[in-house]
C-alpha cells in the first residue's frame, strides 16, 4: 500500500516545501500524496509530483485534510507553518494538528522534523 502523506506550507514556507520535496522526489513519487491548492499547484509546476489538490488553506484546506486524517485516508503531515505571521484560519490549523495529535499521526511542522520524517519512511519503503 502506499503511503498517504498530506503536504501544505505557508506562503512563506513554500519554497521550503518544493525545496524538500525536491530532495524526496523519487521517495515521494511513489506516495499517494494530498496538498492544499497553491502548494499543491507549486509541487505540481515546479516539482513534477502528482499530488491530490485540496482547496486552499484559508478557503477550508486544512479541514478538508484534517477530515481525510479522521477517516483514515492519511498516514503523515508534513505542514511546514509559519509562526511569526498571524493567519486568518489559525483555528483550522489548529484543528488540524490536533487531529494528528489524537489520532496518533505523524506530524512535521518544520523542514527539520520534515527531514526525519521523510528520511524514516523512505527507509520503511526501501526495506520494503
């Protein structure tokens, strides 16, 4: 089965995000992957991924991916945030990383944890 990894990144963390997923791009070519819009638009264009686009962050993305988590559709999160700017939808980011949190799901909200993150699974996947 493949793994379910959601992808979304502030407007300031977007170009972290296709950086990452520029140096996972094999790794991540074999995942089932969820992005909101514009990241997912970006990771589309610049990256070569195919990726399952949600609405945008603010217009309901995080819920949309946060039900999906609910449900069983998601396997990790990588939401690289922005903590020094103030968002319109801090609740449903909230929402969202609380859901990983109750539901056991891996969560990455820097590039740092990102990296181990993507690393450990790419070894799962490796080792088969």
């Amino acid at each position: 089965m493949k793994t379910r990894i959601a992808l979304i990144a502030h407007d300031k963390k977007k170009d972290d995000m296709i950086a990452l997923a520029s140096q996972y791009k094999d790794f991540l070519a074999t995942c089932e992957l969820t992005a909101t819009g514009t990241t997912g638009g970006r990771l589309v264009k610049e990256v070569g991924l195919a990726v399952d686009r949600k609405h945008s962050g603010p217009f309901g993305g995080d819920l949309q991916i946060g039900s999906m988590l609910v449900e069983g559709g998601i396997d990790c999160v990588i939401f690289l945030r922005d903590p020094m700017t103030p968002q319109p939808h801090e609740p449903d980011i909230n929402a969202l990383v609380r859901a990983c949190d109750v539901h056991n799901t891996p969560c990455a909200t820097n590039v740092s944890s990102a990296h181990l993150v993507l690393a450990q699974l790419q070894q799962r996947a490796a080792r088969g």
